[in-house]
C-alpha cells in the first residue's frame, strides 16, 4: 500500500475518496474522527475539525482571538463532536464527504 521513495518519504495509497465540498452532493451521516482525535489549524489561524476542509467552511474560531481551549468547548464544536459521537454529521460539509466512509464498522481508521 506504500512505496518508499527516500528515507522517511512514503507513497501511500488509499481508497478513492471525493473531497469535500459544499457543491458535492449529500451522502449522509457517519462518524468522523475530528474533534476526537483531529482538529486542523488553517496558515491564518482558524482552527477547523477537519484537515480536508481548507477552505475553513467550518471554522470554529481563530487562535490570534481565541485560545484553543474556548475554541474546542464552543457551543458548535461540542454539537460537531457529539453528533459524530451518535454518527450524526451536523454540518453541510460533513454531510456531503465520504472520507468518513472509512470508519464505518469494518474500515480502516487510518
């Protein structure tokens, strides 16, 4: 599944998966591993649940504001994490990303 092209640079190959997008059509729940076990900060500061949402569509707030404790106990970063936690996505984008495919029971976690 990988191909080492130099010391401790890997080629990794996975499943196929369409990137998120607002414009992608809707697949539905899931569970998801941001804010459990990941969370992105964008260059200009937003923190986001997700490393595939480079666009910060689901920013929860910027560490040049606000510390990242307050950040991740928001009032929306704690329904984002809850509602994974029941396989609920209570976000547009979340909604429409089929990554979270791979965590379904029997997937890869990686």
């Amino acid at each position: 599944q990988s191909i080492r092209l130099a010391s401790k640079i890997l080629l990794h190959f996975d499943r196929y998966f369409e990137w998120p997008n607002l414009h992608n059509a809707v697949v539905g729940n899931g569970y998801c591993q941001g804010l459990s076990k990941q969370i992105a900060v964008l260059s200009d500061g937003r923190v986001v649940p997700c490393c595939l949402d480079g666009d910060g569509v689901m920013e929860l707030g910027n560490l040049f504001e606000t510390n990242l404790g307050k950040i991740l106990t928001s009032e929306r970063a704690v329904a984002i994490r809850e509602g994974f936690a029941r396989s609920v996505c209570t976000e547009e984008l979340c909604q429409k990303c089929t990554y979270k495919e791979r965590f379904k029971q029997g997937g890869s976690d990686d």
